[in-house]
C-alpha cells in the first residue's frame, strides 16, 4: 500500500500554517530579498496546494514542502538572473541604481557572507536545518540523499563555516 491519497483543505491549511515561519526563512535564505522570499512562498503554497496528490504521506510533509519551496527559491533566482542580464543594460543609463545596490551589497551581513564562502551542497544543509528547521530526515527526503549523508554534510558544513570565522577572525577582517 502506497501513501498517497488526497487530504482536506483543513489538514492541508493544518499542516502548512506551522511550517510558514520557516518557510519565509529559508525562502529569504536562499533569495536574499524578502519580497522575493514572500513571492516564493506564495507560489509554494500554490504549487503545494494544487500537487497535494502528488505528496506521499510515508514521508515527512515538511520535507515534502521544503523541497517545493526550494524549486520555488531557485524558478525565482533564474528568472532574476534573466531579468538581471536585460537590465544591466539599462543599468548603465543610470549610475544611481548601481550605487544604491553597490552599497546593499557592502552591507551584506557576516552570516550571509561566511554562507557565501560555503559549497553549495553545505550551504544548502545549513538553510534547510537552521533557517529551515529541518529534522534529519527531512532535509534527507527533501535533497533525495540518505539520512548518513545529511549528517556527513552538516558535520563538514559546520566545520567550513567554523574555519571561515576563524580564518576572517585571524586576518582582523570585519564585515
């Protein structure tokens, strides 16, 4: 018997309304502007919603939700990354624009940078469990990699970002 069968709005809305905070958060995790971040929830919650005969109730909803919403972060990074290619056209015609986000970027925060400095796979480990929330098992179910892995990926993640402080720590660097 498989664990796939439909649930009610009330079970879906039940659900769901827990999980948003940690939606939001590691919508903006990966993002970087919340506008964007609440853009991406939003159509997570569509595309949950509308695919809920898709999710296996074998496994853990939040995982599940995780997932879409990370496709949902990522659908919004590339369309930006399209809009941002015909912009910097326009861009040139207006030097004020390029100072205003030339100085959101030197007011990046010391999280956001140290993440930056992260591999992908160990960035993405730390979004889901801290930004997240997330259980081993569900950042497992959510990345499609086995529970050790999760757990192997945290562990050298964690590391990373320990040598990344202490090696800015040692140069004197303040971001």
């Amino acid at each position: 018997m498989n664990g796939f069968y439909r649930i009610s709005d009330d079970e879906f809305k039940r659900l769901i309304e827990p999980l948003l905070g940690y939606a939001g958060g590691y919508a903006f995790s990966i993002v970087r502007n919340r506008e964007d971040a609440e853009d991406a929830v939003q159509e997570a919650l569509l595309k949950a919603y509308k695919e809920l005969s898709s999710y296996d109730h074998s496994k853990s909803f939040k995982g599940w939700w995780f997932t879409i919403i990370r496709n949902c972060c990522l659908d919004l990074l590339r369309k930006r990354q399209v809009r941002s290619a015909s912009d910097d056209i326009e861009l040139d015609d207006l030097p004020s624009l390029k100072i205003s986000r030339q100085k959101e970027l030197e007011q990046e925060d010391e999280i956001s940078w140290a993440l930056n400095q992260l591999t992908p796979e160990q960035r993405q480990i730390i979004e889901l469990r801290y930004f997240g929330d997330c259980s081993y098992r569900e950042i497992s179910e959510a990345l499609g990699i086995p529970v050790g892995t999760v757990m192997s990926r945290l562990h050298s993640a964690r590391k990373a970002l320990a040598d990344i402080y202490r090696k800015e720590k040692k140069n004197g660097k303040n971001r």
